[in-house]
C-alpha cells in the first residue's frame, strides 16, 4: 500500500514529518511512504538514508497556516497538500496524511480528491478526549456548517463503520448531540434525524448530551459541525479555565507550592487525559479517498501514529465498505 | 410594587422559598410579595408573622418537575405558578418569581402572561458565570430551539437593554456565539445575524468562541438556544468532570490527602466560580411582563436575590423600554 504524507504541512514540518515518515518506514517495510514537498527541504533531512519504501515527490508550493483555504488550493496547484491529493485521486496512493491548514485540507479532499458518489458533505470526525482514554469518535467537527439530517444520517453511518475497520468495534454505539436525552428533544434538524437514526442500520443509542460525552456514553458522536465545534470549544476552554486557575492558586504560598508538588503529575495526566491533541488524526469522512488530518502540532510519534491508523484503514478497505453502505440501497 | 412569587416550585418549595419572601419582605418594605400557592402549606411556615406587605394568593394545584409543560399549563388552570402569571398578564403583580418546572415556566410566560407585541421568540436569558465573577448574560439558553437571524437580533436588544436597565452597564458588549472570530464564520444563520447585528442600535464586538466566554469576552452573549444549550452543558460537562477527577487523585494518598487538605478552600471557590446556579434567577425576556426563572435548587437567599433583581428590572421599567426599543421603529 502507498501512503502519501505531506511533508511541508503542520508546526514542525519538514523536521518531525520527515523522521516521522522514515520512522513509519522502518516499522513497516510494506507501507511505501510518499513524501510529497521541496525535495531540497527534504533530502538533507534524510541524511543519506534512502530506505526502499520511501520516496519524495517533489512539490514547489506550500499552503501556509493563514491562507484562504479554497483559493489557496485552486491556484497552488503546485502545493504539497494538493499534490498528495492528487497522488489520491489518481490511484497512485491509497491514502493521504497533513498537518498543514484544515480548512485547505478540507478544500483538497473536496475538490482534489472528490466527493465519494452519494456523500451529500464530507465530514471531520477527529476522536474526543474521553476519561477513560478510549475516545469517541465525533462527527462533524467543522467541515460542514449547514448540515441537514440526511447529512447526521451519513455521517453515523460513517462512523459507525470507522469505529469497526479501524478500531475494530463490534457494534459501535452511535448517540445523537443533543439539548436532552428524550426522543422528541432539540431542534428541527435533530428530531428529524433522530427518526432517520432509528432505521438506519447502526447500533443507535438515542440522544447524548455534551456533559455526558467525557464518560463515553457512546462510541461515534453525531452532530452538525456548528454545534460540535461550540461544544469542542466550550470544552477546552473550560478545561483551559479550570487549569490555569489551578496553577494560579498553586502558587499562592510556600503551602499551596508544596500541595502543588505533590499533586504536579496527576494534574499533568488528568491535562494530557483532556486533550483531544493527543487523540491521533481526523479522518475527513465521505471522500473518494482516504485523508486524514494530523494535529498541526504533529510531531514523529503523531505521524507514526497517523501511518498506522491509515494503514488499518487501507487493510479494513474502509473506504470500500462505506461506498458499498451508502450506495448499496 | 407588587411580585408574585410561585411558593410551590423548586426543590425546596414551599419552606425556603416562603422564609425567602418573608426575609424580602423585611427588607423592602415598599415591595409587596404575592405568595402564590396553597394557603394550608404557607400559613403554617410564616409561624404567626403577618408582615403587611406580604399575602397570600391561594392556588389549588402545583405543577411537577415530571409534568409535561404545555400540557401541564393548558389543564392545571389552578396551578401556583400558572395563577402567578395570571397576576402578571392582569397587572395585578409587576413581575413573577418560580423556581419550578422550566419548560412549564417558559409555557406560562407565552401562554398566559404572553409574548411582547413585535417579538417573535421570547428567550430565556441565564447569567454564565465568568472567571472574574461578573458573568455574561447569554440567551436564548433553550426557550427556542430553531432560532431565525431576527431572533438572533431581538435577543441581542433584550439583552442589552437587561444588562444596562438591570446591572447599570452603560455600554454592554454584545457578542455572537460562533466558531471562529473572523466575521465570515459561521453557518447560514449566524452569517446573517452577523450583519443584522452590525446595523443594530447596540454596541456589537463581532463574533465570539466558547472558549473565551470564562474569561468574559463581551457582556451579552448571543445565540440560539440549541447551540448556547450545547455550550452550557459543554462547560459543566468539562468542570464536573475535572473536579471529580481531582476528588479522586486527591484521595488517592496520605500525602495527596495533605494537598487536598492545603488546596480545599481554593478548590471550593473555583467550583463555585464555574457554577452556573450560583448567579441568581434567569429572565425570560420578550414577554407582556417580566418572568424570572430562579434555580430549582433556590434557597432562601437565592429567592432575596431573585427578588432584588426583579425591583431593579421593575424601578428601571425594563419591559417598557425593551417594547420601546422593539416597537418603536
């Protein structure tokens, strides 16, 4: 299989994407790894190393963190992040990792890769942080702002089969965002997709609510990424609040400094426990192709990680199964 | 003045909120309380005071926190809360106080005290508590579940005019919940709130994220009530979760238990900071009068302060200027 890594994408590229990639490299001989960008950038970062399995692809251009994501892609042909989409569309690679500029990534899924036949709007579908370290996958998280419930009902059905090819659920627990648990809650969209979820062929465990989510009260999260986004957000910053308070109130006084000494490593768990940072890469769900978005952050161990999801995602023909389900009736 | 206040709703209804009105009483002499509810359960908890400027108003019936609200308001004719908002719509109280059933509430203001003539969703408006512990008056926080752009502007107005007539604020800045900062953000119906907003007679800041609502980033906090809904529960879903967690890491030894011991008081305050409940009753704005929704977990001090807060709305003649506003152009 062929993995096509974007090279030139994220906080810490080239340096940490490129060892990240030979890293992947040596642990699977059977993954070629394209590693597309300025091979000038590239090669030096190799320091002689010229493992069989992988290759650069030289790309000109970058897309950078403040470009205006769609015309960014329309007329940087010549970009790293549109030449590994290309890689995708062309069969030449079956799938497609960056760290670079989401919205950009989005755009390149859209309009390089293309829509899969059926898909009405991709989705995000990054895993949130869940207490117990096993996550919850949720969908969408900001690919679509103005999604209807034909777009919630695709999106769990993606999910759904994500969560079994690539982390081998058996019957993944698919909840609905919403204002309360009870079946005629919410708004228009939801109820609507409440009665749609109900037919669908998912394990549908009814509505969810965002305080419950941290407890993994399910496995796929379905919502429009509007509101997924405000409750992603509202999370964070919540955490980000509660954190900082701490650290204030740590050090206050010799006493509270020592409270803080003893308590440093169970804080710093709990921080990393509540980081969806930390929670590998986002597949963009409904393509012609599978793109995953790595944190831009990544660093060697977030693109090993990010190889290997992509890697059970190819071997689970995730993308086959999905078309198969949504084209199938 | 006159105040009616539902002496049966709320968890600890009729006692905490009967020696609440009875301690108001006491203390605003010019303010006449209406305790509305049953005459056989009251009379006993005023223990032989009969302050002059409290009465009585029997009612029959209560409504549950389990009864289904339309339903419940439509046949419990008799019922405390639905008699207070009779009081309000014959301009027999200036304003109404429950702790009870907030759906029932929020169908008594539209069904009985009735919607304001020119607003289309009355909205209910909490404070959300702010690091720096003023709070943000967000709304709508659940009233409406599909909210248009013109909602989405009626409540900036309300809100405004709530912050400046009720906290003396001369400036309130209004912000919209949204995704992102940039003015283009958003879905279908924030785009078009965000212009209408721009060309209304408030002082707008432009979009704001949930992640900076804590540290108070504008004074009145706009969205729908599906979305504000989410971020609320978001929020508490992140601080509880936290907070429990820290009871337990903090448990975990002698040693921990000696940080738990120097940390408690900071802790206790932190907690409290992030307690939504702790900022008094929530107006449910756009009525034909004013209806304030106090905590189901109101005590004696939450009902004085629901009650200070309704003087204030009353004296700075808050419906009249908010049916000005909305009427007068």
């Amino acid at each position: 299989m062929r993995i096509a890594i974007d090279a030139m994408g994220g906080d810490h590229a080239p340096g940490l994407i490129v060892q990240g990639a030979l890293e992947a490299a040596a642990q699977w001989p059977d993954t070629e790894l394209l590693l597309v960008g300025d091979t000038a950038a590239i090669e030096p970062l190799m320091k002689g190393a010229k493992p069989a399995n992988v290759t650069i692809c030289h790309a000109d251009e970058v897309i950078g963190a403040d470009d205006e994501p769609v015309r960014a892609v329309r007329r940087k042909k010549g970009a790293s992040m549109v030449v590994a989409g290309q890689l995708v569309r062309e069969n030449q690679a079956d799938a497609m990792l960056s760290a670079g500029n989401t919205g950009a990534l989005m755009a390149t899924g859209l309009l390089v890769v293309g829509r899969m036949e059926g898909i009405e709007r991709p989705a995000l579908a990054p895993m949130m942080p869940t207490m117990d370290d096993v996550g919850v996958l949720a969908l969408d998280l900001g690919a679509n702002m103005d999604a209807k419930a034909e777009h919630l009902l695709q999106y769990a059905i993606m999910g759904s089969i994500y969560r079994a090819k690539v982390h081998g659920l058996e019957k993944p627990r698919v909840g609905l965002l919403n204002v309360g648990t009870e079946a005629k809650k919410g708004n228009e969209i939801t109820k609507e997709a409440f009665d749609l979820l109900e037919q669908a062929p998912i394990h549908f465990i009814g509505n969810v609510e965002a305080r419950d989510v941290l407890t993994r009260n399910c496995d796929v999260l379905v919502c429009d990424g509007f509101a997924g986004n405000i409750m992603l957000k509202a999370m964070e910053g919540a955490a980000g609040t509660i954190f900082s308070s701490l650290k204030d109130a740590f050090g206050q006084s010799l006493l509270t400094k020592l409270a803080a000494a003893i308590m440093l490593p169970k804080l710093r768990t709990l921080k990393k426990k509540m980081d969806y940072k930390e929670h590998g890469g986002a597949p963009l769900l409904g393509l012609n192709g599978l793109v995953v978005k790595c944190h831009g952050s990544s660093d060697v161990v977030a693109v090993k990680n990010a190889v290997r999801q992509a890697r059970i995602a190819i071997q689970g023909q995730l993308i086959e199964s999905i078309a198969a389900e949504i084209n199938g009736k």
